[in-house]
C-alpha cells in the first residue's frame, strides 16, 4: 500500500521512542533522529508503509544491531497476561457461547494500548477484557469465522504483540478442546515475527508462554512489524500459500495483506484514523472488529 502522510510522523515518532529505549546518549540519539528525518522525508521514494518503516527501523538498529529495546517490556507483558489466564479460560469455559467468548478474549489482547502510554499491570488488562466484552461484534462474520475454522483443512494463525499472545493461546486451546475433532487438533499453525520489532512477539515470546507446547510455531521470517509477503521468508510463505484460512491479528498484518484474494479474517482494534476509510465507514475509531476478506 503507498505510504499514507499520515503515517510519516507516527515513523518518526517510533523511530524517536526506539531510539531512547537503546541508548542514553544525547548526541547519538539526535544523530539517529536527523537520519530518520532524512528517511521519512524521502517518503515517497519507497513503495509501501513496509519499506519505509524498514528503513527507519535500520537507522534505529544502528546504534545497537543485537539489542531489543522493548526485552524487558514484552517479558513483564507476558508475565502479567499469564497471571491472568487462567481465570480468562475459566470465564470462557463458563459462558453460554464458549467459541465467541474466547474469541473476545483473542480480541481483546489486540486492544490492549500499552504502546499508548497506558499503565502495565493486572488491573489494566483485566479493565481492558472486560471493556472489549462490552462491545457489539458483527454476529454473521463470528459464525463466519467459527465455522471456517471448523471446515478449514489447514489454518495459518499470524500473531501480533508480546502478551496478546497468551490471549491468543488461550483462543487455540479453546479451539482445540471444544470446537475442532481431535483428527483435526493439528491443523493450526502460529507465526510470530522473525526477529525484534516493536512489541511484537517473536520466537522467544511465544517460548516464553509456551505456544509451542500448544500448536505449531513459525516466524515471518523478517524483523518487520507485519507480515508483509513479499519480505517474508521462503519458509512463511509456503506456509501461508498451502493454508486454506488464514486469521490475522492487529492493523499491521491487515495492512499487509488486505488487499490478498485469499481467505482470510482480520481480529483487529482499529486504533489509527487511517485506517478507518478501508472499511467503508462500518465502523468507528477504537472499535473491535471482525473482518472477512472479500475473495
């Protein structure tokens, strides 16, 4: 998709933030700042929001190639999200309709702002679930989705962030005991990002919660916030070209791949202003929604 103006500033802003969370050093940080000017002023030299942002993220991974500023941030992320799991699968397992209580539940790890300057601890996430409980999701794209995923050969799951992942998981796990035949428990693939981004999950993320203890696990294969086709792995898109569905999380993978003929259903808070005219009015900003490409 071409760079949207609008998505210039919020580069520099992230290129800014990244670059105070590797370094205390004024002089340097300003450097990585002016270099990033330079690149978001060149913005329509580069094809997409992808190149550009790969760009930045570059610069920005100048200043210490091997670190990943937002480590420590993920870990606790996730550390909290598991404290509060279990009672998460309890609420599920105790609803009237399990498979959309857990899929709120997925949804609900996605609206999570903590990137927003939003205090991380228990009583944040637990408020942030049951707000996204109190919102109205379309119930034609929820039975679309359940029995897709019902009738699906093979499924590609692409994650987002660190912590939203352990929603995600609680989702699969659902699925696996109580809406797909035990002959088909292994039809679901997870893909975490190939290396640090953001807040995003990778590998280790999905280690950490044990992902891998519940379906298969892959990455993208690239350091990018979303799974853009064409900088992903050889390995990535196999996988997604052999799957029959595809769910993919947050603004970042539709971004990526709104425009795919492929079956696919977007789980994603619409958090940007941007994105809203790609959805011809629907909805509104900060609403939760569930969308299915139109082949």
């Amino acid at each position: 998709m071409k760079v949207q103006i609008d998505c210039v500033p919020c580069q520099v802003k992230q290129c800014l933030a990244t670059a105070r969370k590797l370094t205390d050093d004024e002089k340097l940080i300003s450097k990585t700042l002016k270099e990033g000017l330079n690149i978001a002023a060149a913005f329509e030299t580069h094809e997409n929001v992808f190149s550009l942002y790969y760009a930045m993220q570059q610069n920005v991974k100048k200043i210490n190639p091997d670190s990943d500023p937002y480590k420590e941030f993920k870990k606790k992320f996730n550390e909290i999200c598991l404290n509060i799991a279990p009672d998460l699968s309890k609420i599920a397992y105790d609803s009237k309709d399990i498979f959309e209580t857990a899929l709120i539940i997925s949804l609900a790890g996605n609206a999570i702002d903590v990137m927003q300057g939003n205090v991380l601890n228990e009583k944040y996430l637990k408020q942030s679930v049951k707000n996204s409980f109190n919102q109205s999701l379309r119930k034609d794209n929820i039975s679309l989705l359940k029995e897709n995923i019902i009738n699906a050969r093979k499924i590609l799951f692409i994650g987002d962030n660190a912590g939203e992942i352990v929603f995600d998981r609680i989702f699969i796990e659902i699925l696996k005991d109580k809406i797909l035949k035990s002959s088909d428990s292994d039809k679901i693939t997870y893909s975490v990002r190939g290396g640090p981004t953001l807040n995003d999950s990778t590998l280790t993320d999905a280690l950490m919660i044990g992902m891998d203890k519940v379906v298969k696990v892959v990455t993208t294969g690239i350091d990018l916030p979303a799974a853009y086709l064409p900088l992903c792995s050889k390995e990535f898109n196999e996988e997604y070209n052999s799957s029959d569905l595809v769910i993919s999380k947050g603004q970042g993978n539709f971004e990526a791949l709104f425009s795919e003929r492929k079956n696919i259903f977007f789980l994603l808070k619409l958090k940007c202003e941007t994105f809203l005219k790609f959805f011809d009015g629907r909805y509104e900003l900060g609403e939760v929604v569930v969308e299915h490409a139109k082949i």
